[in-house]
C-alpha cells in the first residue's frame, strides 16, 4: 500500500484584538486559539492518514488606558467687592482666568449685568492653550449713591461651560471742599492818621472734604494782614482767624481787598473788600527847654566854662524857634541858628558860655522864643562867680569793659548840695574817661555821676556818685 504525502495547508488568517478602556489605568486578559496541527513522520506530510493533532496556542495580552484630553477653565476669584466708590469716579479689580485642563479652552464670550458694572480686557473668542492665562478688568462706575449688584459670566467649552463672578459695590457721595469767609467785607470807619485799627476775618472749612487755603494776599495802601502761615489746610468745621488792619498814613479815603486762594469747589479765589478814612488831626507846635536854669559856679577871670541847654519838640507838629538871646555879663550863646525848625522829636543843644572879666557874682538869662503852644517865649536863668583862685574837680572812671552795645563817650552830671537834680556838664558828648569841672564854686558840695552813650545818643543807667566839697 503506498502513501501520497503532500504539504500542510499554508492558509492564514489575521486575527484583532481590540482593548475598550473606561479607566485610566492598566489592565490585562488573554486570547485561547484552537488550531489543528498536520504531524509529520519521518518520511514527509503524509495526507493519506488524514494524521491530525488538535492543540491550543494562548496569548496573554495587556493595555493601558490614557485619560482623554479635556479643556478646563479656572476663573479667580468668584467674587469682587468693590467696597465704596464715589459717585462720579470708578474702581477696577481683575479676573484671571487659567486654563487648567490638558487640552486648549476657547472661551466664547465674558458678559456681564449689573448698573455701573463694565468688563475689558480681552476680545472674544479667545482660546488658551494648557496653563496659559488671561485678565479680564471688572470696573465699577457708580452714578448714585446705592449699593450696586451684579454678575460676570464666562462661556466656555470647558466641562464647566459657564463660570459667574458675583460683584458688588456701594456708591457714595462725593466729598467736596468748601470755603466762607465772613464778613464778606470789612469797613474800618475814620482812623486817625498815625492810629491803626484791627478787625478779625474768619475762614470755615464748611464742605465734606478738607480745604487747602494757599494764600491771603491784601492790597490797598495801608491794609495789611497777618495770622496765619500759608499754605494752611482746614478739616470740615475747622476754622482759621485773619487779623486785618489799617494805618492810615495821610488823610482820606483808601480801599483795599483780601484775596484768598483756595482749593474750595466752586470758589478757588475769595475777595475781601476793605474801607477806611484816614483823618487828619490837629497838630500841636510844643517846645521843651532843658534845664530852666544854670549855675557856672566859680570860674576864674580871663577863663570860661561851658554848659549846654537842651531844646526839644515835643508835641505833634513841628516847631520853629524863632531866636534865642541872652542877657547878663559875660554869658553868651552859641549852637544854633536862628530862625530853625524842630519836627516832632528832633532836638538841638544850645552851649551856653561864662566868661567872667571881674571877680563877684553874676546873674544872667537865656531867652527862648518860638511858636510853642504853651511857653513861647522860655527862659533859662543864668548864674556864676567870677573868681581870683580857681578851683576844679578833677573826675576819672573806667570804660565799660564788657557792653553788648558799644560806648560811643560819656555825658557828666552834676548836682549841687543836696540837690537830688543833675545837670549835663559836658556840651557834647566826652570821648575820654576823664573831665575837669572849672565851674565849682568855694564853699559848696557838689556830687558826680557818668553816663555812658551809645552812637545813637541813647544813655546808660548812671555810675556810682561821688561828692565833694570845694574848700
């Protein structure tokens, strides 16, 4: 019997295996194929037999799942409190919004409600790639004065479509500074020219906001103004006193106006008007003649001594002296000439000299005439000895050795007996810390004292005093 052996079939076929993932993780199982198998023997594929062996080849197979790509919007923060806003004026606060998924976001639109409420920022649509991010700025512009709700809504295709800000906000009125000035005018009446007088201004902060007064600044002849410092700032309610016055210097009518500048709505610049009259009054012609009397004391024949007589204006007006004589053997004066004027204060020294020829007493007069209102025609009396034997009082000190105000020289003053009166000796100021008194006279007590002078003629308090007797 012989044997016909042929090869195995060489069909195949392909075989699929699909894994379906729910989760993202891994997961396994296998495939069981059941296939017949020709044997062979040693002398080839034999068919004739119809020699078959049946097995089964398993496969193991395993998978994993991978999540699906998702876009994800994030929106922060969810809420915006804008607080108080004042009315007329607006507030902006920022929305950020992230992609926070694994695959781009596209956001269609960002809308918004609420009176006074605005979004800017970004045009739509806009899409963001993963971690990529955007800001949307959220203004609130309240126009009353009411608390203001409202909604920011985001449209998306992220898996929470549409995302809300809730807003909120309180409008408020605006706070304003306010200025008043009071009295809006001030009136000084008549004022003596030479005279001033002071009134009071008052400023108020009257708004809600404080209120910065830049200056006060006046015109007018004879207006001034003073305190305060400026730039000066008033809380509400708070106030500041402006001292205003007028001096005259001639007569008539003036006017002036305080100007005060400010940041006050509506008023930036306040004008105070000022009036006054200066009046005119009646001046008085006064002559004063200092001492009323001399005495030389004793001085030697073919010698002189000198004393000085003070004339002084002393009333409201000028006052011409019109001359000025004397009388009385060997007397004589000299200083001045004459007819002069005298303003109110000003003074002129006359030096009034005894020259005796003979021995004996002498008695003499200086007569002053003027337009004084009272005592026109003043006299000084006159007195001295002429005498064979001078005598002298020889005076020394020492110069101030600390003064804050320098010694220009010194003035003398003497006083006879127990007179408390002292009379200048000097006609004109001693530059030298020493003077020689030729003018005593024998038998009488005399005491001394020094005053210092200033370069203006302003004197010191007095020395200490001595006292002599001449024999």
């Amino acid at each position: 019997m012989s044997y016909i052996c042929v090869p195995p079939p060489s069909d195949s076929d392909d075989v699929v295996v699909r894994a379906s993932n729910y989760r993202d993780h891994s997961q396994s199982g296998s495939l069981r194929i059941r296939m017949n198998t020709w044997l062979r023997r040693s002398s080839g594929w034999c068919s004739k037999a119809l020699v078959f062996t049946a097995c089964c080849l398993i496969l193991v197979i395993s998978s994993t799942g991978v999540a699906a790509a998702a876009p994800t919007l994030s929106v922060s923060p969810t809420s915006l409190s804008f607080g108080t806003v004042t009315v007329g004026s607006n507030l902006t606060l920022s929305v950020t919004l992230t992609s926070t998924g694994t695959s781009a976001v596209r956001i269609s639109s960002a809308t918004i409600s609420g009176t006074a409420f605005s979004v800017s920022g970004a045009t739509f649509p806009l899409t963001l790639n993963p971690k990529q991010t955007a800001k949307l700025q959220v203004k609130f512009a309240p126009t009353t004065k009411s608390a203001a709700t409202g909604t920011l809504t985001i449209s998306s295709n992220s898996s929470n479509r549409r995302v809300t800000v809730s807003l909120s906000g309180m409008g408020v009125a605006a706070t304003t500074p306010q200025l008043a000035v009071s009295p809006s005018s001030l009136n000084f009446g008549s004022i003596a020219v030479g005279k001033t007088s002071t009134l009071s201004l008052k400023l108020t902060s009257t708004g809600t906001a404080a209120v910065k007064i830049a200056s006060a600044s006046i015109s007018g002849t004879g207006f001034t103004v003073s305190g305060a410092t400026f730039p000066v700032t008033l809380n509400p309610r708070q106030t500041v006193t402006l001292s205003a016055k007028f001096a005259p210097t001639k007569a008539g009518a003036a006017t002036g106006t305080i100007t005060v500048s400010s940041n006050a709505s509506g008023h930036a610049t306040m004008g105070v008007s000022l009036s006054g009259t200066g009046t005119a009054t009646a001046s008085t012609s006064t002559l004063t003649v200092s001492p009323t009397s001399l005495s030389f004391g004793d001085v030697s024949t073919g010698s002189n001594a000198t004393l000085g007589v003070t004339l002084t204006s002393t009333g409201t007006g000028a006052v011409t002296v019109n001359s000025a004589t004397i009388s009385g053997t060997g007397f004589s004066v000299s200083g001045a000439t004459f007819p002069v004027t005298l303003n109110p204060k000003q003074a002129i020294t006359l030096n009034v000299k005894f020259a005796p020829t003979a021995t004996g007493a002498v008695t003499g007069k200086l007569t002053v005439s003027s337009n004084s209102s009272t005592n026109a025609t003043a006299t000084v009396s006159l007195s001295g000895t002429g005498s064979s034997v001078q005598h002298q009082v020889a005076l020394s000190w020492v110069a101030p050795s600390k003064s804050s105000d320098p010694v220009d020289g010194y003035n003398v003053y003497r006083a006879t007996g127990t007179s408390t009166s002292y009379q200048r000796l000097n006609a004109s100021v001693e530059d030298q810390t020493d003077y020689t008194d030729s003018t005593v006279k024998s038998g009488t007590a005399y005491s001394y004292m020094v005053k210092s002078v200033d370069g203006a003629g302003a004197e010191s308090g007095p020395s200490n005093q001595i006292s002599v007797t001449i024999p």
